[in-house]
C-alpha cells in the first residue's frame, strides 16, 4: 500500500510541476529534465508514467480539466431551470479560476494553444457535457440564443479568464459586486431577448 501511494505522489508531483513550469514558461520551453527536477525525480521516472513529453501534458490536461468540471457541477441538478442552472455553474467556475488560479491559467494556456492534442481536447470537452446539455435544453426551450456551444462558451466562459489573469496582475480585484455584474453580462450575451 505505502508503495502504491508512494506512486502516486510521484505522479501527482510530476502533474504539479509540469503545470507550474508550463504556466511560467511556456509548453516549448519546458524541458522533462526541467519537470523532473522540480517534481524530485529523475528524468526517467516520468517514462514509468507518461510515454513523452506530449503524453504528459495531455494528461496533466485531462486531469485539471476533469478536476474543473467535478467542481463545476458539483452541486448542479438537472432538473433546474436554465438560467437558475447557468448561473450556479457559472458561479462555480468563476470561484474555481479564482480559487485556484494556477490550475485555472494552465487550462486557459491549453484552450488557447495547440499544445493539446486532439483526441485529448475532445476528452476535455466531454468533462463539460453538463453546461453543453443545459445549454441544449435551452435553446429548445427558446431561452439561450440558437448559437454553436463555442460561441455560447466565448461568450460568457471565457471572459472569466481574462478577469482571473486580470486579478492575478494586480490590475483587478474582483469583490461579490463585479462578480455580479460579470455575471449578468455572461447571462445577457447567451439569452434570447423577450
């Protein structure tokens, strides 16, 4: 058992610096002897876990993502209304970027690079078919406008990025206030006008 854990700690510290140095540095200047010394291990260690480099962040990826969306949705219910469920998802993920913001930057530096690959973004958005089914709902029922769940997620997701960065510079401090009003703005960009 103490070696199962001891594994697993290795892995969860390869995760960990790889998401530090990836989030300081950039994916192509990020070495694996530069993850392994972080994370104390020798550079062969991370083959016992990951095939190379690309393995490693895809799955350092999928686990962020995965940790993401189990917070999201955690006190989601599917029988909610759309907007009651938007607004409780959209809470939950603007306290999780600010929250934990180093995790946060790392899926925002992976939406917005091909440093991900494919098959491991496609993982990715499954994580997120709860909001993607909400939405759904809601277009069928006339509440959120008929438009592709990229743009439904450009509009009213992301912009939580630009605050997190924005907080996280000091240029920033977001209070319950502005979390509202960013909040309706999120709402006002997605829902079809009555």
């Amino acid at each position: 058992m103490a070696k199962l854990q001891k594994s697993i700690d290795k892995r969860n510290a390869l995760v960990k610096a790889t998401i530090e140095l990836v989030n300081n540095n950039g994916f192509h200047a990020t070495p694996m002897s530069k993850i392994a010394k972080m994370a104390k291990v020798s550079p062969a260690t991370i083959y016992l876990y990951f095939e190379n480099k690309q393995d490693l962040v895809n799955q350092t990826y999928i686990d962020v993502k995965a940790e993401y969306t189990n917070y999201a949705f955690a006190n989601y219910d599917e029988s909610m209304s759309v907007e009651a469920g938007f607004e409780m998802i959209w809470k939950r993920i603007a306290d999780f970027k600010l929250k934990e913001c180093e995790h946060a930057m790392f899926l925002a530096q992976c939406d917005n690079t091909p440093m991900i690959d494919e098959e491991s973004r496609q993982e990715g958005i499954k994580h997120l078919q709860p909001l993607l089914d909400l939405w759904e709902r809601g277009k069928k029922e006339g509440i959120i406008k008929p438009m592709a769940n990229y743009m439904l997620y450009a509009y009213s997701i992301n912009p939580l990025s630009f605050l997190m960065m924005s907080e996280k510079r000091g240029v920033l401090k977001l209070d319950a206030s502005q979390l509202e009003d960013a909040y309706q703005s999120a709402w006002s960009s997605i829902k079809m006008c009555k």
